[in-house]
C-alpha cells in the first residue's frame, strides 16, 4: 500500500490481514530508487496506491520505478492511468479463505535508516495483537478514548502500535489526513480526542503555531512519544496531561519498554519505563559480551521472526538462542527502568573514554533557548576524537555557543564538554526524508576548513 492516511488504507489493511495476505506498507516519502528497492524485494502481488499524496504524483513515480512491471496488479485510489485498475476493481462479494495462523506474517514495514537501504521487518498477527495490549494497558486506554493519529500509517508507530493499542482496547482512532499543526489543534479540540500519538517535531509546530493560544486541548490526558525530558515537558505544556516516554524499534513491534501512567512526572520524562509483558531485556557490554547496569540493548520474546528475504541480515541481528542485538545504547535505573543513551555506532571514544553523544545532547537540549541538539565527534590528533556539537535555536532565542560550552563545563565532566559548538539553522541540517538527521553528512560537514 502506497497512501496516506485515510479510511482506505485502513480498509485495505484489514481486508487483507483478514484473507491471510501480507500487508506491505511503503513509505510515502520514498522516490524511485527507494521504491524499486521495495519492489525488487517484496515480491508484492497486488499494488494499492493513491494516485497522489501531497504534492507527489504517484501514477508517475510508480512508473519511473517500475511498479508496472515488476507488481502483478496496480490498483489505483483517484484518477487511473493506463495499465493501472481503478479503485472500484477492489470490490467482491464474499468468498471462503482460511485466514491467517496466529504465527503468520501480518505486516513487512520497511525501516528507514540514515546510512542504509530500507530492510522489511516482518511482523506477525500474535506479536502485534500480544505487544500492543500491554501498550495501552499502560496509558490506561478504553472504550471512551479516542487517539489522534496523525503519524504516517506506514511507520510501526502508526501501523502497529497506535492501531492494535486502541483496538485491543476498544478505543477510537482519529485520523489526520496528513499532519499540520494548526489542523491538528482543530481536530483534536472538535473529536475531543484524549490520546496524543506523536513525535516531539510535531509537538513543537502545535507550540509555535499562531493558533495555539486559541485552541483547547485540555482533552488530551495521556499518549506515547520519543525523545529528551525537555521535549517531554513540552508536550505537556501544550496540554497532554501525562505523557509517557517510550523505548522501541519496529523491529520489535515498535516498543519494547513503557512508562507507566501512574509514574511520577520525573520518571515518565527521563526515562523510558520497563520492558513490556513478554518482553527480555539484557544490556550487554559490547566490548566484554557481559551483562551490566549498562550497554547495548539485546532483546528476546517480542521480536520479529527476521527481515525478508534478507537472511545475511538476520545472521547479523540475531544470536543462537534468539536474542536480537539493536544497536541501541541504554542503561537500568535503580527502578528497573530503562534510560536511552543513544546509537552504539554514535559512540565517541576521546583519548580512550567512551562518550555516549546522546547524554550531552539531552544536557544541551535542556538549556534556555535550545530546541535541538546533536553531537558528533570529529577528528583529534592528541585524543582521537572530540565531542563537537551543533544546537538549533528555539523561535526567537539567541543562546550563546561560549555560554553553552561554560554550562558544559560546570556540570558535565571535562571530557564530555564539546570543543565547539555552532548554532545553526534547522533548515541547515542534513536530514532523511522522515526528518531524522544524517549525522555522518553533519560530521562531514564540520570536518571541512572554514570556506
């Protein structure tokens, strides 16, 4: 399925899910080399596209990728181009199929990196029915809820998470089209809706929206997102009343440990909770292969059964005994909570200390006037690398790189403290086409003499 969100896509999603067939949901935001990767993969049957999102043409983007040629059937939701059936072609009477097993493949979500080609996750119907229960256990859902969801369908955040947490519980989803934060304000004040799903950008577009002191968003008592104890208390400025911090990975159904809604404000923003029912977590050292109060995350239970059609992958990932290596930094608090550190492959070693990129990036996060930050390491002669940082101004602040670099100073220790730190445009960033930040182009860029 190529669309965005609308009832159509939920229609086809669960139609097929229903006859046994797998659902292989395709980023909007991928253009012709990203969409013949996924065609030459999939081994899709049946295309069902829209015929535009946005402003992209999809009749025409199909073509340049070969979908065609290379799917059996092209179904197209808008205006049909040649060699395409029309939406209607959709439609049968009802006939006898098997359905699935519990253990069958539902979904293969494809993951979007900063480095590599997407790889397809294959998630099954038990694992998306038995992780996402305890999901919305732990934000208390029911029947009287109603999510708002403006989280592109195609991400497991969307497609797994949000959906099979609200109906496991019974609750409504509210569907945003696409988002925009001043239709988002509108929709969740009319629907009343009571469950935020979102990320920390989106959250800071509602904030800094002309409309924002208008809106009542009051309605909003709980909901899910990623990211640093700042970004968390900002969500609940904008009127979340308990938001919870999240550890995941589509790879593991999209989340692996919760917080709770019944944890203090302090936990729920610094933390991202315990494992989730049916879920093991270990932290292994990666230099040692022993386990510890902190170190890559290794996870075993909730986990897909491996990506498709990509065993040399699978080999990489996953151990003998099942346990699937993230690649992601945590470690336990004394609650038995995880607490992020970031990507293993961010790590910084300067004169032979590790330095986990993230914590400094938290620390700056929360400095007056900061919105965003991010650190990389660049070249040093002496120590190996340093710590360097980049910091995106909120709307309207001027923060100071010496000042920043003397709060650094003072509460963090001297190794950790950035040699330089420069304040950037947003729109200067290297980004994907899902906003994350390419950090070895930011790398590259800071590596390159003054012009």
């Amino acid at each position: 399925m190529l669309m965005g969100n609308c009832p159509e896509w939920l229609a086809v999603m669960f139609a097929a899910l229903s006859l046994g067939a797998r659902v292989v949901a395709i980023n909007t935001w991928f253009r012709t080399r990203e969409l013949r990767h996924v065609f030459a993969r999939a081994d899709i049957g049946l295309l069902v596209a829209a015929d535009r999102y946005l402003r992209q043409d999809y009749s025409t983007l199909l073509r340049e990728a070969g979908a065609f040629d290379k799917v059996g059937t092209v179904v197209i939701l808008g205006e049909t181009p040649p060699g395409a059936l029309p939406w209607s072609a959709l439609r049968r009477k009802p006939g006898a199929f098997p359905g699935p097993e519990p253990d069958d493949v539902a979904q293969i979500l494809f993951t979007s990196g900063t480095t590599a080609m997407p790889k397809g996750a294959q998630l099954t119907h038990r694992g998306i029915i038995e992780n996402m229960r305890p999901i919305g256990e732990r934000m208390r859902l029911g029947p009287e809820d109603r999510v708002w969801l403006a989280i592109n369908l195609f991400w497991s955040f969307a497609a797994a998470n949000a959906l099979g947490a609200a109906l496991t519980h019974g609750a409504t989803i509210v569907l945003q089209h696409a988002f925009e934060p001043g239709e988002a304000m509108a929709l969740i004040e009319r629907e009343r809706c009571s469950v935020f799903y979102g990320m920390p950008n989106m959250a800071h577009a509602m904030w800094e929206h002309p409309d924002r002191p208008g809106r009542d968003l009051s309605s909003l008592r709980t909901g899910l997102s990623i990211g640093t104890p700042g970004d968390m208390a900002l969500i609940e400025r904008l009127g979340v009343g308990r938001i919870l911090q999240v550890y995941g990975l589509t790879e593991a159904y999209g989340n692996s440990a919760v917080c709770d809604y019944d944890d203090p404000l302090e936990v729920r923003h610094a933390t991202c909770g315990r494992p989730l029912r049916g879920q093991e977590v270990r932290l292994v050292d990666p230099e040692t292969g022993r386990d510890g109060v902190q170190g890559e995350i290794w996870l075993r239970g909730r986990n897909m059964p491996g990506y498709y059609n990509d065993p040399e992958r699978d080999r990489e990932i996953f151990t003998a005994d099942g346990w699937m290596k993230t690649g992601d930094l945590a470690a336990w608090d004394d609650g038995g909570r995880l607490l992020f550190r970031g990507r293993l492959k961010e790590m910084l070693k300067s004169g032979g200390i590790n330095i986990a990129p993230r914590e400094i990036e938290t620390f700056l996060q929360d400095r007056p006037g900061v919105a965003e930050a991010y650190v990389i390491g660049l070249p040093d002669a002496a120590k190996g690398e340093v710590p360097v940082a980049v910091v995106v101004a909120e709307p309207g602040a001027s923060p100071d790189a010496d000042t920043l670099k003397r709060a650094c100073r003072a509460e963090l220790a001297a190794y950790k403290t950035p040699q330089r730190i420069e304040i950037v445009e947003r729109a200067a960033l290297p980004v994907t086409a899902t906003g994350k930040v390419r950090k070895h182009e930011l790398a590259e860029r800071l590596a390159r003499p003054p012009s």
